[in-house]
C-alpha cells in the first residue's frame, strides 16, 4: 500500500543517513538512488536530518547553498 511505501522510504533515508554519518569523516561517499528525483528527495532528508541533529558540520565540511 502507499503508506508502506512512505514507510519503507522513511525507513531506508534513515539508514542512509546513519550509514553516511558513519563514514562521514573517514572516507568520500557516494548514495546511489533509483531515480533523479530520489536523488533530490535523499539530499534534502539527509540534509535534514543533519540539521536537525546538529551533525551538518560532520557531513558537509564546505560551505553549501539551499536545496
């Protein structure tokens, strides 16, 4: 169903999100996402979260512009 679906992608953002910030200050990484809109759609969450969770600094070193 839809909801399963908003479930599974909230689900699988979060993952990414955890997994990018594992290596955030290790290694370069690279998301691969299904779609160019799905691209968009991760960047925005994983940006976010980083926000949100005060680990912008961890995951983005640059200065960058708005999404």
């Amino acid at each position: 169903s839809e909801k399963k679906a908003i479930e599974r992608f909230q689900v699988m953002n979060e993952v990414c999100y955890e997994k990018l910030l594992d290596q955030a200050e290790k290694n370069q990484t690279l998301v691969f996402v299904h779609s160019r809109k799905e691209t968009a759609k991760t960047a925005r969450f994983v940006c976010g979260m980083a926000i949100e969770k005060e680990t912008i600094t961890r995951v983005c070193r640059e200065k960058i512009g708005p999404l």
